[in-house]
C-alpha cells in the first residue's frame, strides 16, 4: 500500500476513534473535525525536526528497556520514530538502563541516544529497580550487599551517558527475606522500609550519581497509591528534599474492573498533591494506556493530569503507543488509536492551558506517611467538589477538610481547636472522629461514631425528603439534641442518621460528614443532598455545581472553570456562580449553544445559575465575570 492510502488509513483512525470519544466535540464543530485530521499531516510535514512542540507543557515517551532492545534495529527505530512524530510533537524520551535483569550495552544506548537528539529529542535515563515483573512482583532486597552494589551500578552508567535520570515507580521494596527481617529487628516493616531506603538513597543513588556527573537531574517518580508510600518505603517527606526532582504518577486507567479502583478524579488530585509537595519542582504526571475498557479512559488521564497545569506528561511506554502487524512481504504494518488519540488531546488541551489560572480546591490536609479512608478524596472531587491535597496544614484556609489520614499528625485535635477559635469550619468524616474520640475529641464536641451500620436509602433536609435508587450503608453518629443539628439525614423506617452533622464551637463550626461503607455510594446520594454537602465544602469558592455526581469541578483562581462529566448519558448541570447578574461565556465554543440563566436571590447571598447539559464524556472550560 501506497503512502498516501496509509496516510488516509491513519487519519481514518484517528477520527473515528475520537469521535467516539469526544462526540460533541466532532459532530458539533467542523473546526474541532479538521484539527484532528490536520494533526498528523502537520506533524509529518516536519520531517526529522520535531519543531517547537507544545506552547504550555512539554511531552516525554518513556522507553522501557524492551523498547530500547528493539531500538538496536535502527531501521525499526527509525520508522516507530516517524509514526510517533506524526501524532504527538514530543520533545523528550526516557531511555530505560534497567529493568528485570536487562543490561543493555553502553555502545547501544550511546547509539540510540544519538539517534534522537539529532532529531531535536532530549535523551534522558530511565531506571525501573525490579528484578522480576512477571506475576507477583520481586524489587531489589536492599538488605542484600549484591543488590545494593546492582544500584550502583546501574545508576554509575547512567549517569556517565545521561545527565539526567528519572527512577520509575519501583523503587520500593516488598522483600521479606531472612536478611530484612534481621535488619529490621523489633521494628515495623514500614518504619524500616522507610528508613533503610533514604539511607539507600543518599549512599547508592545520589551520591553515586553525583560523583561520576555532579550536574545530573535526579528525579523520582512516584506511583498512584499514594496512601500507601510508607508501607513499602517511600519516604515522601525525605525523599522529594533529597532528589533534584519528583514527578507524579496519574495512571488512574478503570475505575471498577481493577484491583486499585482508582476514580477517575485523582489523575487531577495527587498532580495537585506532589506539587504542593514540591513547588515548581514537579517534574510532571505519567500515565499508561493499560487496564481499560476503552480509549476514553486513555485521553481522560491525559486531560486530567493538565487540568493541574504540569510542566511536562510522560506517556509510557514507547512500544505501547502503537501496535505492529507483519505484512506478507516481511514489512511491518503500524496500526493503533493510542497514539492518536494522545495527540488530540494535547493539541487540543494546549488551545486553552493558557487560558488557566492557578488551580484552587477546598484545602484537605494529608500528612506525610499517613493512611486511612484510603483515596477518600478522589470520591469527594468525583461530587464536584475541587479538592487541593496538601502534606502541609492549612493554617490560612477558612474552610479545611480532614479524613482519617489525619490522625497521623499528633497535634491535630489543637490545630483543630485552633483553627475553630479564629472562627473557622473544620469539616471531618467519620473515620476521623472515629480515630479521635477517645483521644481528647470530646473536649472540642461530644459527638462519638458507634460500630452499629445502618441502611439508609432516603434522605431528608430540613423538611423536605428525597430518594435514591438503592440502600447504602452507613456507620451511626451518635450527638446530643440541640448541642449538634443535623443538615442532611438518612432515614430508615422510624429513624434517621445523620449524614452531615454541625456543631457550633466557638466562632467556628466543625462539620462531620459520615462516610458511607462503600465509598462510591456517595454517588447514588440524591442531588438535593449532594448539594447540600457541596455548600458546606465550597463556601469560601465563587462556584457551585448543581448537578448528578461524577460531573466534577475544577477551579482556576482567575474565574476559569472547567467542568467534566464521566456519566455515560447526558445530565442536566447547573453552574451557579456566588453574585448577582453574573455572567458566563465558553473559553472554547465548539457550537452556537446558550445557556439558560437563572438568577436567584436568597437571604444570605445574590447567585446566579447557568443551566446547560453535559454529554458523556465531555468538558466544558467556562469564564465567569
């Protein structure tokens, strides 16, 4: 087949698998029709140059060190290169020195590094310390002297040929051999994990490294499961001070038919998190097409992880962006939608990434090292309510929010009473008070989470009632008449539980919001009570969603939003902006639409409300005056 049926073939692909993806997009807007048929014959026209890439982020592949094996066959490299570049304007690879007992050759990567930095490509190192992928994974024992002389060695060769070096989400470990359970002695495996890898660290990585080349950028990278660093040795804290850099693993892929259930919302939130970790340091979010069940959940990582603004995104890996088939005649056929797909999403990301101010959310603070309710804020953001994780504790915030993660911090009962005294909201769920109700909580309320589960599936607020379609359950807040009111309750029979609980403490108010068992049946909560729960997080921001769960929220400080929905069907959303005769127009008009307004006026405060629909799977980047 010619070059130009296969151009064609390519640009039939690209289409067809966005259109499903972005329907509004395409069947709405013959602009948005031609960027996508435009991408690949732009990017090829550049021949071997790369041009200047994107306006606001930068774009690196990761070669895993199977790639980089199949690199040696330059011809194979140099057609891969070319299918790549005619999707996505990247300008960096990671070229990968280490993985499952792979030693490439000094004279290859030497070769291959070559290769793309005559192309205008920034060649960087890559290590993944895993001796063994396959099934149940084995890291390095870094108790073992054979391992630890492993390290430093990969890590010297690296930095003789790269002057800089990012470590892949491997560097932890999991070994319970003979020699760690000596070393660790009568500690926990987590206090010695956390302690032999800083140590590690410092003597077979950084210095290593910095002796053979002083200038070189360290970077590590860390994975998804951030409530769980601790356990199996990433000492956050320590860590992100020791390496010139960290970068920020955003791979959420489904949300259900997976082992970690990560919600789609966290590819934004932990991008936000490791950034207030390490300002302006944070190299960027990775993500990976694996463990979906369609190409959506590809493109909505890639979007999310810009929605928190990075300075670069890491697609990983090389060898996946593209499938190969051998032709009759020997040759091989490239054919996949992932690297299309990625490409229109930062072409069109990149039309508006300008347009974003500095990310904004409802402070929640989560120290180092800490656990509990584990991810319970991507299933917050997943109500539409903007969340801005934190290691640090919002001293200056009016109204903060805090999970049972929090309970790691000693002095939280008086950083909370303090903030209370200065007439400020503290919001809590009931997995915190749970954890301090025996500790001193009750000087601040009396208010006790019991172990009794309760059954609630209607809802009542103030005098009126509403219903969802299925029970859930709920651990019992018990309080005392009068000393706390309830704002949103869940009924059973002749009962009711409280879902959302406040209680006057001095100035302040504190809030307990009881978290269900399952914490994705805060989506099936009726809209009206969701609403509620958003005015109590959002009263200090501009916005306010009126709409279903999984339409989420996020909120730039110079009155951009963005809202997103993940519904797989349309849903009417209202956008109510806090003042009166607002007025709300689209950064991004993809068709002549309107928005049907409504302005209300309450006792406490002018509003206005946008009305609108919100197809599946679309965004919608809006400005409010």
């Amino acid at each position: 087949m010619g070059n130009n049926s296969e151009h064609s073939i390519y640009d039939f692909l690209t289409v067809r698998r966005i259109r499903q993806i972005q329907p509004y997009v395409l069947i709405n807007s013959d602009k948005y029709s031609r960027l996508n048929l435009e991408i690949g014959e732009k990017n090829e026209k550049k021949g071997g140059e790369m041009g200047e890439g994107y306006r606001n982020f930068g774009v690196a592949i990761y070669c895993q060190i199977r790639d980089v094996q199949r690199m040696r066959d330059l011809n194979w490299l140099e057609s891969s290169f070319n299918l790549l570049k005619k999707y996505l304007k990247f300008n960096k690879v990671y070229l990968e020195t280490y993985r499952d007992e792979i030693f490439p050759e000094k004279e290859d990567m030497a070769k291959i590094k070559g290769f793309f930095e005559s192309r205008g490509v920034k060649a960087s190192a890559g290590i993944a310390f895993v001796a063994s992928e396959m099934g149940y994974s084995r890291t390095f024992c870094y108790s073992n002297p054979k391992d630890l002389e492993k390290v430093r060695r990969i890590i010297k060769f690296s930095a003789e040929l790269f002057d800089e070096i990012i470590l892949d989400d491997w560097y932890f470990t999991n070994c319970r051999c003979e020699l760690c359970a000596e070393a660790k002695g009568d500690r926990s495996w987590t206090e010695y994990r956390l302690e032999r890898l800083e140590e590690v660290a410092k003597e077979y990585i950084i210095k290593p490294a910095k002796s053979i080349n002083p200038n070189v950028n360290l970077i590590i990278k860390y994975p998804n499961w951030y409530e769980h660093y601790q356990a199996l040795g990433y000492n956050l804290d320590a860590e992100s001070k020791m390496f010139d850099m960290i970068y920020t693993g955003t791979e959420t892929r489904d949300p259900e038919y997976t082992q970690q259930h990560l919600q789609q919302y966290q590819s934004y939130a932990i991008m936000r998190y490791l950034e207030n970790v390490k300002p302006g340091r944070n190299g960027g979010g990775w993500v990976d097409p694996y463990a979906r069940r369609c190409l959506d959940r590809w493109a909505e990582q890639i979007m999310l992880t810009l929605f928190a603004k990075p300075m670069e995104v890491t697609l990983y890996c090389y060898g996946s962006l593209f499938e190969s088939i051998r032709m009759e005649d020997g040759a091989e056929k490239f054919l996949s939608y992932v690297a299309p797909v990625a490409g229109t999403v930062f072409e069109e990301a990149d039309l508006f990434m300008d347009k974003l101010g500095q990310p904004v959310g409802v402070p929640c603070y989560k120290p180092y090292n800490s656990f509990g309710e584990d991810f319970i804020h991507n299933y917050i953001g997943m109500l539409g309510i903007p969340i801005e994780l934190t290691p640090e504790f919002p001293y200056g915030s009016n109204t903060i929010f805090l999970a049972e993660s929090a309970k790691f911090d000693c002095a939280i009962l008086e950083k909370i009473k303090g903030q209370l005294s200065k007439g400020k909201n503290v919001i809590i769920t009931s997995g915190l008070l749970k954890a301090l109700q025996d500790k001193g909580f009750r000087e601040i309320v009396e208010i006790e989470c019991t172990d009794r589960k309760i059954a609630v599936k209607d809802y009542m607020l103030f005098m009126d009632h509403y219903k969802s379609d299925r029970e859930i359950i709920i651990p019992e807040v018990k309080y005392f008449t009068n000393d706390s009111w309830e704002i949103l309750t869940g009924l059973n029979k002749a009962n009711g539980y409280p879902i959302l609980l406040q209680a006057r403490c001095g100035e302040g108010i504190l809030y307990v919001l009881t978290v269900p068992e399952n914490f994705s049946d805060l989506y099936v909560l009726p809209q009206e009570a969701l609403s509620a729960i958003r005015q109590t997080f959002m009263r200090d921001l501009p916005v306010q969603l009126e709409a279903p769960s999984q339409i989420c929220l996020f909120l730039y400080d110079n009155n951009v939003l963005i809202v997103k929905s993940f519904l797989p069907h349309s849903a009417r959303c209202g956008i109510t902006i806090k003042k009166k005769d607002a007025k709300l127009r689209n950064l991004m008009p993809r068709s002549e639409r309107y928005f049907r307004e409504e302005y209300v006026t309450t006792r406490f405060e002018d509003r206005t409300t946008f009305h609108t629909f919100m197809l599946p799977g679309t965004h919608r980047i809006l400005k409010f005056e």
